[in-house]
C-alpha cells in the first residue's frame, strides 16, 4: 500500500498568499542541502522578477513570491515542475569553506567550564572536540547573519540556557541543542558561550552582506588572545550563569 | 523627481516609538534580515495617497503618540491610521486628509483615541538612504531608519523630505475612506496552513468560533492572542521559513500572529497566516481588543488585496 498522500515528499504546501514551503525532507541531514541548493537556483530562474524572497532551511524551502504578478496556482505550477525535474547536485552543494577564528576562553566563554561538567570532558576537551568537527550551515535566522550550523558531536549536544542572557556580545561561538552558532550582533541569547570570533559576521557594506550561507562548511580554529585582539577582537567578559 | 533633500520636521518630543517605514525589505531574508515596514500597511498606504504618493513612499509610524513635531518649511502632510489626538498648533487636526504646514507650526499626538498606530506621510516623501534596498525601520536588526542604523525617531532629530514636501497634491488625487473603528471587534482572515489538521476538532472549532483577546505582549514582531487553549498533535517543527501573518501555535495553546518584524524562521505548528489586510488591521488592536479568526479561501484573499492595490497604487 503507497503511503497516505500527506506524507509523500517532496510536497507544496500553502504559506499565505505570497508563499509556498516546498517540505522536501523529514530530517536534518547534510545531504538535504544536495537538493535546497539546485532548488533554489531553479526558483531564481523560474520566477525572475515575480520572486520576492526564497528562505531556506533544514528540510524546507519558502518560496515567496509577489501576489500582484503571479496567482498561488500559477507559483504552484511553476514549483510543481521544478520539483519535478529536480535532480541533487552534491557538487556545488558542497558550499565555501570558511574559517571563523576563536578565542575559546572562560572570559568570553563563560559555559565552558559547564559544557566540560556537562560533556564529562575537560574544557580542552571541549575545545578540541567544537574545533574539531567541520561543520555545514543549515539556516540563517534568529538575526542578520546568525547561522545555525550542525552538527555538533552528541557529547557537546547541551540545551540552551533556562534563562536566556539580555546581552550576548557580538561574535560570541555558541552551542545549543546539538547546534552551533556565532552571534553577528548584540542580541539576547540562550545559547552556550563558548569563545569569541573577531570575522564580521555581517556587514551591510560588503558584497553578499553575510560571511556565512546555507550550505558552506564552517571550521573554528582556535586562536589566542593576542591573535584575536590582532584581529580586532573585543575582549570584554561576559558573566558566567550557574 | 529631484534628488535633493531638505529638512522638513525638528523633533520636540519623539514619543515611545516613532520609526520611518515603506513597504518593507524584501530579497534578504534567506540572510536572516526580517521584512520590517508599515505595520498597518492599510494606513500607511492611505497616509501616502492622500499627499499624491506612489507606493513605497517613507512615511513616519507613530505608535501610541506622545510625537511632537515643528515644520520648518511649508509642508503638505497627511495622518491617516490610528486617530491619536494629533493637534495643529494645539487645535485638533483631522486626518485622512491633506493639509499645508506653514513653517514654525508644530504637528502632535497625544494618546490613542482609536487605533495604536498613526501615519504621517509628507508630500513626495521623507527621506532616508535606503539600506538593503529599503528604509524599513528595524530597531533589533539595527538596520533603516533615518539614519541607516535602526534607530527611533530622538528628541533633536531633524527629518529630512524631498524638496516636493510643499507640493500640493492634483486635484482629485485621493478621496480618503470613511476612517475605520479600529475599536470595534476585527474580523481577521486566516488561510489555513499545512498543519490545520494536526490540530484537534474540537481546538478548530474554538480557533475559528471563539472571541480572542490582543494580549500586553503585543509589537512589530508578533501578538499575542488569549483565549482558548489549543491543542495540536505536534509540539514543535525543524525550523523553517515563516511568512507575514503566520499563526503560530506553541506548546502553551494560545496564538501568536507574526507581524512585520518577526524573525525568519520558526517552528511551532501554525494554524495558517493572517491576510495581508488582516495584518494591518490586528496592527490596530488595542491590548484586551476582542478579534476573531475567519476563515477564508486564497482566491477571495487575492481578490481582496489585488483591489487594495489597484486602489492605492
């Protein structure tokens, strides 16, 4: 018997009047990003100027258009082909690899010590173990430039904080619930802290805005304070929660 | 149109919350940028039209009032919105319509009367570089505004215009609406989303039956609705995109609808997304207004929002 129709994928599902989500998978996997990523460039070219914004995530794709230009059946139609003839493309799906430099430090990192307690690790270990694993970026959110990257090795997989902090600074390398992230702006935040990075995450002057996209691989390489103060980094401390 | 500004307003008092906002900023949100612009995007349209503006004109939005502001040049201005007290010179002013400021005359707004959210439109436009193609205030992204970085309107400030902002608008430019009651019950419409059926018979029944009150937790991100406690088979989703309007449902049953400045992406089940036109409108509800959640096909919704525009440019 074939599965309940409901549960066949990929499908279109309405998103209001300007939007489709294109749910492709049920789970988080890196390979999914073999598939978004061609999606994505097929939209660009399928909808040319009736397209609004694409927002991709883990599993899914929300394809918005504009309602003036093109009616929700017509977007449909269109997608529906796409989805059709859609084949995976691991070769530029692979994304850009980029470095993030990071002072892991109790004075930026305030939770290394709990993540360690946590891990059953020492805070070496700790280091060792983020800066050890490549990671791929899943979504943006949250915030210009946040990216929520994955996926973290399961002993580093600690949940966020029953508290968020009012003020995360900028640059702040953190993990929550088997994901890692490094916050661009000052924002509150519940996640981990781990370290500091001194890339600018995102920055509204440069070409393309945000240092990360959906689908690059990330690395954090540790670096000491005099490198991360070299590079412009900020070293003030953030207080640690129990 | 020419390219050079002046300075139209001097800030005396900015209110609690005063930001300059058009149609919004669109292309980025795969970056995480949100969509900022008008809340009310019924009244900041109509604010535009009734000084001669094409759509997507920067005008101010006033939240609760408490603005006050001195024209420095001769200026042609529209309120339209939330009716907020707005004085000329201490004399009640009426909105929905165009006036002609005379420098030195000073422009307020006191305290809701009806509605939350004033617009103040200048003929041609405020003026503000764009940032990521819009002037969308943003305060928590730290983007738009006046000056770029997502700052509120500030005691001090002076606002720059085109130098059309003493244009009188042609003749027969716009005839204003009869100014909606935003006090009176709204009448949302919702098209359902994907996981409607996850959700109990019984909760459905009382989503779309059921009086809802707009809760304190109310702002350009989202509002709050209290009512009923909703039950849905799923607790939470794998993050994903969420569009203006979205009605998200989390674990404790009661709604939020995503306005303007929500955040990308989410991932609590949503009952389906708020129309446009029902977006502006919820963005006039006062904390404690009753609202009720209709039902409507995506077709009548289209309709409906393709003849708002054709209306307002």
């Amino acid at each position: 018997m074939s599965a309940p129709l409901a549960a066949r994928l990929p499908r279109l599902e309405p998103a209001g009047l300007d939007g489709w989500m294109v749910r492709l998978f049920e789970r988080i996997d890196e390979d999914n990003l073999a598939w978004i990523t061609p999606l994505i460039r097929h939209c660009e070219a399928a909808f040319g100027d009736a397209l609004v914004d694409l927002v991709p995530s883990y599993t899914t794709l929300l394809v918005v258009f504009d309602p003036l230009r093109l009616s929700p059946e017509t977007a449909r139609h269109r997608l529906q082909a796409l989805l059709a003839a859609l084949t995976p493309d691991v070769q530029t799906a692979t994304g850009e690899l980029r470095e993030l430099p990071t002072w892991y430090d109790a004075r930026v990192g305030p939770d290394l010590e709990r993540v360690a307690r946590h891990a059953g690790m020492s805070v070496d270990d700790v280091i060792a173990c983020h800066a050890g694993t490549d990671y791929r970026v899943f979504a943006l959110g949250f915030a210009p430039g946040f990216a929520f990257m994955g996926l973290l090795d399961e002993r580093l997989a600690v949940p966020r904080l029953a508290t968020p902090r009012p003020r995360v600074p900028a640059g702040s390398v953190a993990i929550a619930g088997g994901q890692t992230a490094a916050y661009p702006m000052v924002t509150p935040g519940g996640w981990n802290l781990l370290g500091r990075t001194a890339a600018r995450l995102f920055d509204r002057d440069r070409e393309g805005l945000s240092l990360l996209r959906v689908g690059d691989r990330v690395r954090f390489v540790p670096v000491d304070r005099a490198t991360f103060e070299r590079q412009g980094g900020d070293t003030t401390a953030v207080e640690a929660r129990a | 149109m020419s390219n050079y500004t002046v300075i139209g307003f001097r800030v005396n008092r900015a209110g609690p919350l005063t930001l300059l906002q058009d149609a919004g900023r669109y292309g980025v949100r795969h970056l995480g940028v949100t969509q900022g612009g008008a809340a009310d995007l019924h009244g900041w349209a109509w604010a535009n039209r009734l000084v001669g503006n094409a759509w997507g004109a920067p005008a101010l939005e006033v939240t609760v009032g408490g603005l006050e502001l001195i024209a420095e040049r001769e200026l042609v201005v529209a309120v339209a919105g939330a009716d907020l007290s707005a004085t000329l010179d201490g004399e009640p002013c009426a909105g929905w319509r165009a006036l002609s400021l005379k420098a030195g005359q000073r422009l307020a707004f006191a305290a809701p009367v009806n509605g939350l959210r004033a617009y103040l439109a200048v003929a041609g436009g405020f003026a503000a570089t764009p940032v990521l193609g819009s002037v969308a205030c943003v305060v928590r992204e730290q983007l738009g505004g006046f000056d770029g970085r997502g700052s509120k309107l500030a005691e001090g400030d002076r606002l720059a215009v085109t130098a059309e902002a003493g244009r009188w608008p042609a003749a027969g430019a716009a005839s204003a609406p009869q100014p909606p009651d935003y006090a009176a019950p709204a009448e949302l419409a919702l098209l359902p989303g994907a996981q409607i059926g996850e959700f109990s018979g019984h909760s459905l029944y009382q989503a779309f039956n059921a009086d809802w009150q707009v809760d304190t937790r109310a702002d350009r991100m989202g509002v709050r609705l209290t009512g009923p406690r909703l039950s849905c088979r799923i607790g939470s989703l794998i993050s994903e995109g969420i569009g203006l309007g979205a009605v998200q449902v989390p674990p404790d049953g009661q709604p939020i609808a995503l306005l303007n400045d929500r955040q990308t992406i989410g991932g609590y089940p949503r009952l389906g997304a708020l129309t446009p036109l029902a977006c502006a409108r919820l963005a006039q509800c006062q904390p404690g207004q009753t609202v009720r959640l209709t039902a409507v096909a995506a077709e009548r919704a289209l309709a409906d929002y393709r003849r708002f525009r054709a209306a307002l440019g």
